[in-house]
C-alpha cells in the first residue's frame, strides 16, 4: 500500500500533506539516492507548470536533490511529455515535473520520469516511499559532493521541433485556421508555436498564466470557451490542452467537442492504413466507451483494456509492442514519438488526418456513434464509502440489472477523494436509473455532497 503516489505520481491541495515541501524534498533526496548508480555526475532535469505553488516545490525538490549530489537541470515551465523527452535526450538520470495537470491551482503533484524518459512502475514508487519514511541521514551527499543547479534554456525549443518531427513532412497546415487553448498551462508558448511553425493560422487562447487560472474555465476540461471561439472565427478545429499538455480535446468546426475515444480510433485507424499500427489494434482504459471497442473490430483491430491512468496503458503498450493507446480523458500515447499522453502530438496527428483525407474535422473525428454513458464523481470525507454494505448490495444490484445490457466501473480515484462511476449501455433509461439508485448509496454512505 502506498503512502504518497498515487496512479500518477503525488497529488494533492499544495501545503497539505502529501504535497508538504517537507515531503517533496524527502522526495527529492530519496529519488536521487535512488538513481544514482556509478561514479559519474548524476543529472535531474525538473520541469514544471504554470501554478502559484510550483516555485515552492520547485525549491524543495532542488534542495533534496543536491543534498543527495544530483546536479539539477531547471527548464521551467513545460510540457509533461518534454520531460520525458528531455530525460533521455540529454541522459540524465531522473526527470520530474512540478504538475497537478487538470486540476486546480490550489492543488499540486510530483510526477517522476526514468532514465528512460517513462514514468516509474509501481516496484520503483514503493522502493522511494521505503527511503523517504526511514532515516535519510545515509541518504545525505559529503559536503564537497553537493549537487549544483542550472537553467536549460533549450528546453521548449528541443520540445517544438520534436512535436513538430511527429507531423508528416509531406503535409502543411497552410490554409488551416486552428484554435488552440492552452489552459493558462504548461503549453501555452509550445504549442501555439508549433502550430504557427507548421503554417497554420493560430489563435491562441487561455495563454496569459497568472499562478491561479490554470485550468480555471478553460483547457481540455471546460472546452466550451474553445467551442464558442472556433465557431465565432470560423476555424477549421479547436485544440484543448490541459494544464500540463498531456491530455487532448477536440473541437470540429460546428462547436461540437470530440473526446479522446474519437481521437484515439482516428489515429488507430490512420495507422493502419499507413501500415504503421503495431500490436493488432490499441490499448485503452476500462473507461472508454464499449462503441470504440465495435468500431475498432470493423478493421480487424483490438481494443485492449487497462486500469485507470496513462502509465498503465503505457506499461501494456511497451510490454505488447503496441505504439497506440490513450484514454477517454484526451490522455493518447504515441510511442513512437513520446513516452507519454501529448495533447500536442495527439493534436498534429488529427490535424494531418484532416488535411490527408480532405475532410472538415466534424467527418474525420466522429468514426462511431458512443454508447450512452454516464459518469458521477461523489466525494467522501474520510474511510472509503465502497465497504459499505448497503454500497456493496447496491453495486450488486447495478451490476444484475446491466448483466448483458451494459457495463459498470467503480472505483476509488487515485488522486483525490473521490468516488468514480461511470455505467455505460444501449438503454440510456436503464443507465440513469441503475446511477441513479446507486450514486444514491454512494452518497449517503460518503456523509459529503457530489463532486462539481
């Protein structure tokens, strides 16, 4: 059981533990302890997003870094995925980055990248967890091997021209109006820049960060500002980044949003045409609509299911040699450009797919019809309302009553206080009274309201 990472990372309100700057610097220390193997200079690269906190965690991290001898390498803000393209390119030995993603800005998180440029299995977190809660005296660098600390000024152009190498080069986005919202985030230099560099007519929103708007009624969670902005302009398609660029949402040229379910069939389809799809098919999450999984088959393609959070589907993408995968939430991994979700790369692919094929994005991001689905988020104050019995029969019952007819996913966020359920089944009536009668439960038995 863990004590401080979650399924991505360390989450939580800022000054509230975990996310303690007494916690981030025993993190620090401990994961350069961790990774430092041989005699040479050992390098951290941190990254981070646009948070009032981040500079608080940026220095705590710092500290337990270099009192544990890694030299840190700082790039500011930039996107998650540069962090895991940074950490391999320029051989470092750990990378992190200083994000809550979608969240707020009174929350904050500590995402860690291997040597490899991938986020750290589940055997790697514990190890860390087990250095940061014993002694750390043993951990401590001698005086004259303390870590020094620099800016890498490179590091958002590094990350341009590699997002900008994921486009083909026979095509250009000349002719092409595009709106992209960068959520006040991580992404809101990169990604405008990109796109303008590939000759696409950019109007950038949500690209004035203060420390507090991040996320904060725009970016892929709220896309209705985007919607309304391409519909007034015009523009062929609308991007929607989220706080750290990891995560995509689409918007066609009628306002309509398009999720990462619809994103991630486009890109699987295209790549089998181009005969680059590798695996048979891509992996998604428990949470992505079961109308994928039919759309994907009419191509002869499989759907492959993980547990919640883009490090497990990238986990059965590497283990499987697939190259495509992602999630519902916009999170879409293509390794075979990044280690990680990039809503940057996600959004140059559906680009090139709209320009290839000749089609408005309204036709070449709607390849099927979803299931009707439903989801409700309901926060609990302290113990897990799903031990419950009055809980336990009621999922029962849910799960009788779509036997055959649908699907139902419970599940504990491993963020934040939250209980997740999403049903999802041809009968839309069927589905509201099965969430009905079981968020029901859920709630009385949380004592606390309805997550907005």
């Amino acid at each position: 059981m863990k004590t401080y990472f979650g399924t991505d990372g360390i989450r939580g309100h800022a000054n509230q533990f975990p996310m303690t700057v007494e916690v981030a610097m025993k993190l620090g220390r401990a994961a350069g302890a961790y990774f430092k193997r041989g005699a040479h200079r050992h390098t951290v690269v941190v990254g981070k997003d646009t948070r009032l906190s981040g500079y608080m965690f940026e220095n705590a991290l710092i500290a337990g870094f270099t009192s544990a001898g890694m030299d840190v390498q700082i790039v500011g803000p930039c996107p998650t995925p540069s962090i895991g393209l940074l950490t391999r390119s320029l051989r470092a030995d750990l990378g992190v980055m200083i994000t809550a993603s979608h969240n707020p800005y009174t929350d904050n998180g500590i995402k860690l990248f291997g040597p490899d440029g991938f986020k750290l299995c589940d055997n790697a977190e514990l190890e860390i967890e087990a250095m940061m809660d014993n002694s750390q005296s043993n951990l401590q660098a001698t005086s004259d091997d303390i870590g020094q600390v620099s800016i890498y000024k490179d590091a958002k152009g590094r990350y341009v021209e590699a997002a900008k190498a994921s486009f083909p080069r026979n095509l250009t986005l000349s002719g092409l109006k595009v709106v992209v919202d960068c959520a006040n985030g991580a992404g809101y230099r990169t990604a405008p820049l990109a796109l303008w560099e590939l000759g696409a007519d950019v109007e950038a929103i949500g690209i004035a960060p203060n420390g507090v708007n991040i996320n904060d009624g725009c970016g892929s969670t709220a896309p209705a500002a985007l919607a309304k902005r391409v519909v007034e302009t015009g523009a062929h398609l609308g991007l929607a980044l989220d706080g750290d660029a990891d995560r995509l949402i689409v918007c066609d040229e009628h306002g309509q949003i398009v999720d990462g379910d619809q994103i991630l069939a486009r890109i699987a389809v295209d790549q089998l045409k181009a005969g680059t799809l590798r695996g048979g098919g891509a992996v998604a999450t428990i949470m992505s609509n079961y109308a994928l999984e039919y759309r994907l088959a009419d191509d002869g393609l499989d759907l492959i299911r993980t547990g919640v959070g883009d490090r497990y589907v990238v986990e059965h993408m590497r283990k499987h040699d697939f190259n495509v995968g992602g999630e519902q939430s916009g999170h879409i991994v293509m390794l075979d450009h990044a280690t990680t979700g990039d809503g940057l790369i996600a959004g140059l692919q559906i680009l090139a797919s709209c320009v290839r094929n000749d089609l408005p994005a309204s036709q070449a991001c709607r390849l099927f019809d979803p299931a009707p689905q439903m989801k409700r988020d309901i926060r609990y104050s302290n113990a897990s309302p799903l031990e419950a019995p009055r809980v336990q029969a009621a999922m029962e019952a849910a799960k009788a009553s779509l036997d055959g007819k649908g699907r139902l996913v419970v599940r504990l966020s491993g963020t934040e206080p939250v209980v997740r359920l999403m049903a999802e089944g041809d009968d839309e009536g069927l589905i509201n009274q099965v969430m009905d009668e079981l968020s029901a439960e859920v709630e009385a038995a949380s004592h606390f309201h309805a997550a907005e």
